[in-house]
C-alpha cells in the first residue's frame, strides 16, 4: 500500500474534534451530551441575515471574484471604522472562513522551515496551517497562574533567531479569552519592528470584550502598517460559522497581491456565504447587544460555577467566549474521553476540549480544559453539576 505523506503523519487531530466519536457513541445510547468543546454559538442568526438566505433571487449560482464581491468589501470597511480601523476596499481579501485567512497568509509570508512565535496555549488550527505551509511554531509559555498575560519582552527574544519571521497572536484569545493590554500590543509592535517580521493577528472576537480595557487592533499599532495581516471572520459575531466567510487585510500591497494567487488558485470564496456575510452588516445595534449581555451573563455563570468545584480553578476570561480550566485530574484527556464512554449522571454527560493539544510544549496543559460558554444558561448549570459528579466519580474510581 503506498505511504501517506510525513505532512499529513505531523498534522495533529483536533482537540477540539477529535473526541467526536465518543460522543456520537454516547448519544446513540441515549446520553445526552453537553458540548462544551467547540466554539459553535446557540444563539440565531441575524434576521436580515436569514432573510437575505431565505430570499437569494439569482438564475445561477456563479462564481464570484477570487477576492470577495467589492459591495460586501466596500460595506466592511464602514464595519471597521466603526473600531477606528481604516481600510479601503482593497486592502480586504475574502476568503473561506478565518481558517483561509490564516492558511493563504502563512502560504505568502513564509518560506518552509521558517518559524513563527505563538504564545501558548494557542487555537490548535495554528499548529496545522504552519505543517501545511512547511512552517515551524515556536512557542512562548504563559501560564494560568498569572492569567495568560503575556511574558517579558526577553522571553520574546530568546526564540528570535535567522528563521523567525513571525509573531502570531489570537486577541481576544482563543482558547483562553485573554485580552491584549496596550502595554501588550505595544511591546509586539516594537519586538516586529526591530526584527522586521510579520504580525498575524486574529482579531475574530472583536466583540467580545468583557472589561473596561480597550480593544487594541494590530491595526493600531503605528510604523508597522505594511508587517500586519489581519485575520477576520463572520462565524462568530453573527453566529455563521456554517457560511464560511472569512477576511485577510493587509496593507501591504506585496502581500496582497501574493495572496491573490492563492485565492485564483481556489477560483473564489462562498457566493452564498458572502451575500448572507453582507446582509449581515445591516444587523441592528440591539442584535449586538443582546448577543454581547448574554455571553456576559454565561461568562459568569460558567466561571462562578467552576470555581465553586472543588479542585477546579479558571482565571476570568476578558473576551471571546472561552476559558482554560484546571481540573483535579492528572490526565485531563483520559478523563473527557471516560466522561464520554463511561459516566453519565441523570442520563447526561459533558464534552469538553482537552487543553493539552492547545500546547505543542511536551506535558503542558494535561490537566487543563477549553471550555466555551456557547450554551444557554439554564444548560451551562447543569452542565457544571454533570462535571461535578463526574469528577467525583472519576477521583473516587481512581483513587479504589
């Protein structure tokens, strides 16, 4: 049989998927099961979104422009003014989601072997873009100690070296919910400064900002404006994950343009996708709102609850819509998957992420858990009691 590619050996599973088929086995047996894994919103749709779906008034369903219908580009920089981030139409390149974005910027910005520092725990999707690239991650710890704040600006230097060419940062984070603090953004914008290196920033969680700091757009950095590529999507501050429409932005004209072949390459990004993406803009402030007061009320309701287990701690996340927890486990995996083959309580079980595959630092993250607040709160409480008695049960079998 001929042998699969050593690209596609590297290539990890997805820690956030890769107990997937746990769970379909535990709800063919009639356990309900609480996702807490993955990152996909309960809450609807815009209606103006739904209606654009509803009502898709075309003869064919053609190809549309490698970089995107210029309209939706056109009507996203009236979105990004609205975060003091100034674009023109073209400085915006569509693409399939913020995973394309991701991908097609590695593709143009680095050579195989080179390398980009990621502070971890990092989106683990990251890992996987740089083995298709021919990249190498390096990464710089943070700790749930002090709350996944970044580390001194040394740190930084250590892994800078002839290969590095990259900084890449997730704000508000994924998979920890840290935000940025100016002091922060300000130190990255001087190490790519000095070093003359790419910032990739993805800044999907922009809406998301639970304190009273200021959102810090790698857009704002100044005397960087051609070293940054941002990173964008739709999933989710409209609850589109499924429409698959992302953006890269660059001012960089070079970039751009490599970039550009690339997305001829992949002929376009989502015709359907991006006239929902489009109609999507016209969303009411009260859509924002009510989205934005209910992910502040299951933020406190699933951190409250988790500090209240005995064992458990999770710092409180300033954005986006996940935590890290630290459970009394040693071996946070082996526990989520027995959650999934062997323990329900009152007919129900919990799925969550484990965090070590957000790591690529052997051992680290093992006892730790991604958990995203993506669900009502009436389930996210009961949610907490299920994983409490399932740490219970799983302490108590362990320690027989």
């Amino acid at each position: 049989m001929p042998k699969i590619s050593d690209r596609a050996i590297e290539m990890p599973a997805s820690p956030i998927r890769k107990l997937a088929p746990l769970a379909t086995a535990a709800k063919e047996r009639g356990v309900h099961v609480y996702h807490l894994n993955i990152g996909q919103p309960d809450l609807p749709s815009p209606g103006v979104a739904l209606e654009a779906l509803a009502h898709i008034d075309r003869k064919v369903l053609e190809y549309s422009p490698s970089q995107g219908f210029r309209s939706y580009r056109e009507k996203l920089t009236k979105y990004y003014e609205g975060y003091n981030i100034h674009l023109d139409a073209d400085d915006i390149i569509v693409t399939a989601g913020g995973s394309e974005a991701v991908l097609f910027a590695f593709l143009s910005c680095l050579n195989p072997g080179d390398e980009i520092i990621v502070p971890e725990p990092a989106y683990a999707n990251y890992m996987a873009f740089a083995i298709s690239a021919g990249a190498k991650i390096r990464t710089i710890a943070t700790t749930i100690e002090e709350g996944f704040s970044l580390p001194k600006v040394e740190k930084f230097e250590e892994l800078i070296n002839e290969r590095t060419r990259a900084i890449l940062i997730c704000n508000p984070n994924n998979p920890t919910g840290y935000l940025y603090t100016r002091r922060e953004m300000m130190q990255i914008r001087d190490l790519v400064k000095r070093y003359d290196l790419y910032l990739f920033s993805d800044e999907v969680y922009r809406e998301f900002i639970y304190t009273g700091s200021p959102y810090i757009s790698a857009c704002h950095l100044e005397g960087i404006e051609d070293n940054v590529v941002l990173i964008d999507s739709v999933s989710k501050r409209y609850s589109e994950c499924g429409i698959r429409i992302g953006a890269l932005i660059t001012k960089n004209k070079t970039v751009r343009e490599a970039v550009m072949k690339f997305c001829q390459a992949r002929l376009s990004p989502p015709l359907i996708g991006q006239l929902v993406a489009e109609a999507s803009l016209d969303a009411t402030e009260d859509y924002a709102r009510e989205v934005y007061d209910e992910y502040v009320e299951r933020r406190k309701c699933l951190i409250d609850g988790l500090n209240r287990i005995p064992g458990c701690y999770s710092p409180i996340p300033m954005g986006a819509f996940y935590t890290v927890a630290k459970l009394p486990v040693d071996d946070a995996e082996r526990f989520c998957a027995w959650c999934l083959t062997d323990f329900s309580y009152e007919g129900a079980t919990v799925m969550m992420a484990p965090a070590a595959g957000f790591y690529t630092t052997p051992g680290a993250g093992r006892d730790q858990v991604r958990i995203a607040y993506v669900l009502k709160k009436e389930d996210l409480r009961q949610a907490l009691v299920v994983l409490r008695k399932a740490l219970e049960a799983y302490n108590s079998r362990a320690n027989k």
